[in-house]
C-alpha cells in the first residue's frame, strides 16, 4: 500500500532537549514566588509536595503507561496550600497553575534546539505526506516549544499525552494520529528515537518505522527491529525511498 502519511516523536527526534527537574534553582524560586503570593512553603516543601501530587496523578489514572497533567499538578497544589492565594483577583487565581506549570518547565530547561536537517527535511515532506506528532508530554510545554523551533505549523494532529492521561507505547495514542491524518496503520510511517515507546509501540499498529538513534531513548530491545535507522535527520528522505517513496 502506497505510503501517505509519517508520525513523528518529537523530543529526540525532532527536538534535541535537555532538562534537570534535579535543579535546586527550581524549587528555590517557586518557592520565593509562592511566598510574594501569600502561599509560604520553602523549596523542600515545594519539591515534596509537587512529587507527591505527580505520583498521586499517576496513580489515579490506573494506566498501565499513566502520564500526569503539569497544571494540574501545581492546581491541587494550591488548592491544598491557600496561604493567601483567596486573597488573589480569581482572574490571577485562575492563571496561576499555568503560571508555574510554565515557570518550573522554563527553569528546568537547560537546551531546547532542532537537530540537525530538520526543518529542511520537514519542508520537502510536507509536500509529499500528511505529518502528525504523538508525544509524551505535556501540553502546557509542548505546543509553546514546538512553536519557539518554529515546527509547530507542519503537524496535524499534534497528540500529546498529558492530554489523555498515559503514554506511549499504549496504542491509543498512535491510533488517535491515525485518526486524526485518516489514515491506515499500512499507509503510515513512524519516525522515533525509542526502541520500545517508539518502534515497538508502532509496529503494535502495523506501522513501518525508521529509527533515530539520538543522543536519548532506550537504543536496543530484544526481538524489535525498525524497517529503517537513520543516524543523521538529513537521511530521512532517503530511508523513505528506500520503502518505496518515488
């Protein structure tokens, strides 16, 4: 069957990033935030509590794969620290979860830049293939870094996790870009960086895969072999003409 449309991961594949959620800095300054708005926690409470919610989030989805929900995190957080959060405007009230959502991605974030070829590559694509993204993230960093590499424009749909509460390698979010671009599993090429959430969750729908091995994600499993690796971006079309794109 003729090959119509490519999914892509995005972070190791698409994007080269880097963050440390380790990062004292983070916790410090939420915290010195959280104290000018009434809410007094220091940086071990602020860490504490935030794990902990995550964790709890986690849980509740009863997923094999479960993703939690960034703002929403930081939105029970408040909600089980007030402090002086009641006294806020609720125009303020109501923006402060997406607030911190996007403080604690912007202090842990140390890198944030394209690989190599791959805007070059996307732009002799998009002529040729329906181009969808399903990644394991949240939505709150995803569309704003996507944007910020200028990428966002070439993906529809864009399938983040933390928008259905599990990740990849579960099927269904594959099968919601599928959806989403109308297409068959046989008409679709997966593009990623991880053997297991990538490769092996594709080939679960029936899709060809070509495999990135970047600077990130699990590089080898037993019994998973993609149709194609390619060690630079710049190699992707050709890898496509190799399964029979002309």
């Amino acid at each position: 069957m003729k090959l119509r449309g490519i999914i892509f991961d995005l972070y190791g594949t698409l994007i080269d990033i880097h963050t440390n959620e380790d990062s004292e800095e983070i916790y410090r300054a939420v915290s010195h935030f959280l104290t000018y708005q009434g809410i007094h926690l220091d940086r071990g409470e602020v860490r504490s509590v935030y794990y902990q919610i995550v964790e709890e989030q986690r849980r509740e989805q009863r997923e094999k794969y479960p993703e939690f929900e960034a703002v929403e995190v930081w939105r029970e957080f408040i909600r089980r620290n007030p402090g002086g959060s009641g006294l806020l405007p609720s125009a303020k009230l109501k923006q402060l979860p997406l607030f911190l959502a996007e403080m604690y991605r912007g202090i842990s974030r140390e890198r944030l830049e394209l690989y190599p070829g791959v805007k070059k590559v996307l732009d002799e694509l998009k002529t040729h293939f329906r181009l969808a993204v399903v990644t394991d993230g949240q939505a709150a960093w995803v569309l704003p870094e996507m944007q910020a590499v200028g990428i966002a424009s070439y993906f529809n749909p864009i399938v983040i996790s933390s928008d259905h509460g599990f990740r990849k390698p579960d099927g269904r979010l594959m099968q919601k870009a599928l959806s989403g671009i109308n297409l068959k599993g046989e008409e679709v090429l997966f593009v990623g960086n991880d053997m297991y959430r990538d490769i092996f969750g594709a080939r679960q729908l029936g899709l060809k895969t070509v495999f990135f091995p970047s600077n990130q994600g699990l590089q080898e499993m037993a019994g998973v072999e993609p149709d194609r690796v390619i060690r630079e971006f710049s190699e992707l079309p050709r890898a496509i003409r190799g399964l029979g794109w002309r």
